[in-house]
C-alpha cells in the first residue's frame, strides 16, 4: 500500500525560504506523479505544485510562479518543495499527493489517490 510522509513546515516570517519533503513508501516511486496541495483555515484544499514521473512536466499555481519549485529524486522516493519569498498568504497546511502517472499535471483534488496527513507552515508578518 503506497503511503506518504511529509515534512519540513515550521513557523516562519515573510520573505523567508522553506523546504518540505515527501517521502513515498510500499511502490516504486517511478510509477507516480507527485503534487504538494495546501488547504488555509476555512478555504478548499487546492493543488500548489505537481510533477510527473519522469520530472519533465511540472505545474504551478499563478500564486507561486517565481517563487516555489517543486523536484523528485526517484532514488530517494522523494519529492521536494522549495519555498521561497514566503508571504502570509502561503500560511495553509502542505499536503503531499500522488496518483498513477499521467503524461501532464492534473489539477483537481479528487483526481489524486494517495495523501499524507499534512505539515504546518505559518508564515507571520
């Protein structure tokens, strides 16, 4: 059974930089794509960055354009994302997702089948 770990979310303040990591166990990590969503308090849980199996393809949020890069490393079974110029508005809980591999990023939530429980990134003014 696939599962996902992740982590790397703390406290921090605007303009600063974050790693998150995700950790895929029980598959070969080259089956899946690999996508970082996050859910704020009272918002819809929505997809931040994906990237295919193979790391060709990505996808970002306009949001975060410029600012986040999402990279996998098969050998580890990991996934990054590198969170740079932090804002308050990024504050949210990170989620981790991964589906069967697909040519592009799909972008909606019910569309990925394997989640992590979450990591808390606060980004304070």
């Amino acid at each position: 059974q696939v599962q996902l770990v992740e982590f790397g979310g703390r406290l921090v303040q605007t303009g600063d930089s974050l790693r998150l990591s995700c950790v895929l166990s029980g598959r070969p990590f080259s089956v899946y794509n690999m996508a970082w969503f996050r859910q704020a308090p009272g918002k819809e849980r929505v997809i931040v960055a994906g990237i295919t199996w193979s790391g060709q393809n990505t996808y970002y949020t306009d949001s975060v354009k410029g600012r986040f890069t999402i990279s996998s490393e098969h050998a580890k079974n990991t996934v990054y994302l590198q969170m740079d110029s932090l804002k308050v508005e990024d504050t949210a809980v990170y989620y981790c997702a991964a589906r069967v591999r697909t040519t592009n990023i799909v972008t909606s939530e019910n569309l990925w089948d394997w989640w992590g429980q979450g990591t808390q990134v606060t980004v304070s003014s």
